[in-house]
C-alpha cells in the first residue's frame, strides 16, 4: 500500500498470548484449531507476513507456554514466558515491552487471537505510523470509529507500558492525554474480529473453510 509518506520506523512488536481463556472453557483458545491451523499461528503468521521483522517479535505466554513456544518458532519469532500472566493482560503487556530492542522506534501490540488478522492491516498501521514520525499513537479502528488492535505506540511510551499492571491495558494510557491518537478505518471487520468463546471461533473457522459444494440429484 502507498500510505506510507514518512521514513521507515524500526518497529518491534509484542504479541499477548498469555491469557487464561476463561470464557472459552477448559481448552487454551490459541491452540484451538482454526480450519486446521491453531489460532495463535495464524494471527503470528500474519505478523510474519508483514514488514515487521519476526526477529524483532515476542510472543508474551503463561499457560502452556511450551506449546505456544513452539508455534512461535515454527514463525521464527521468541517465545517469553511471563511469571504473572495471571495477574492480567496489563502485567503481560508490561513484561513484553522489557523484553524488546531498546533502538527501536516504536512498538507494536496484537493480541494472539486473532487469527482473520492480515498483514495488509499491520502494514496500513504500520504505514500511519511512519507518517507521523513515530510519534503519534496508531491504532486499527473499527467502523464505529472504536479502538481495535494492532496499536502501534511510540518508543517515549514504552516506559509507561512497562508500569502497567493488572487487568489495565494500554487503552487507559490512551484516554490520559500521553500523546495525540490517529485511527486508522478498517474495511474488513473480520481482521478485527478476536476469539473469546467457542463461537467466536466457529465464525473465524467459517472464514478460512472452503464453501461446501451441493451435489446435484439425479
């Protein structure tokens, strides 16, 4: 895409991928299989296929952190495991940005299960971004205008994301004032779309499923 009118950022990026999964049941939803392929692979594989370097890509894990590990690597990306996973999304995403490169421009968050995500959509935050310098707060927006992922945060913010804690993300930075956001519209909602129960995954693997062909009766 050509929205990119600013210098090339070096972005890391921090996948969460540490949850526990409680409204999807007993089973880790990042290792359902999403029409065959686990969730947590497709979202990464969607990373790996954008501009963003899978070297310079940590998947935060808790729970069945071999596993998850395993997937990451199969993308050539790092697999950490946080001590505190359970203590919340905000604890994860803190213990990720300590374990990023301390050059980059800035850093880019997706959650792990998002398996419709592309990498058309990493690159238009990607490209927003840049336009701003890196220095603006980037994220994918719905159609109602609302803050979805991935959201890209400029390198002065990694020190407040590192102070996160709990179940409180990076959007209660956003509503303090730190910097200016820009949103960038997403066409295809389903990119958008995350996993949280079992049938939210049934509509993800409805997606990747090729359409089931009638047999004419004679």
């Amino acid at each position: 895409m050509s929205e990119d009118n600013g210098a090339a950022c070096a972005l890391a990026a921090v996948v969460l991928a540490a949850g526990l999964s409680t409204r999807f049941g007993t089973a880790n939803k990042l290792l359902a299989d999403c029409a065959g392929v686990p969730v947590l692979e497709r979202t990464l594989t969607a990373l790996a296929e954008s501009r963003i370097r899978s070297e310079d890509c940590v998947v935060v894990t808790g729970a069945d952190h071999e596993q998850l590990s395993v997937i990451a690597a199969r993308l050539g990306m790092r697999a950490a495991f946080c001590p505190d996973y359970a203590d919340g999304m905000g604890r994860s995403l803190a213990f990720g940005v300590t374990g990023i490169a301390k050059a980059c421009d800035g850093l880019l968050v997706l959650p792990g299960d998002m398996p419709s995500m592309t990498p058309e959509v990493i690159n238009r935050v990607v490209a927003a971004f840049e336009s701003a310098a890196a220095q603006q707060i980037v994220f994918a927006a719905t159609s109602d205008g609302g803050q979805s992922h991935p959201v890209a945060w400029p390198a002065r913010c990694h020190a407040q994301l590192t102070k996160l804690g709990g179940t409180r993300g990076g959007k209660a930075l956003m509503s303090g004032d730190i910097l200016p956001v820009i949103a960038v519209p997403i066409d295809d909602p389903s990119a958008l779309d995350d996993v949280d129960t079992e049938f939210d995954l049934a509509r993800h693997v409805a997606r990747f499923s090729p359409p089931s062909v009638s047999r004419e009766s004679h």
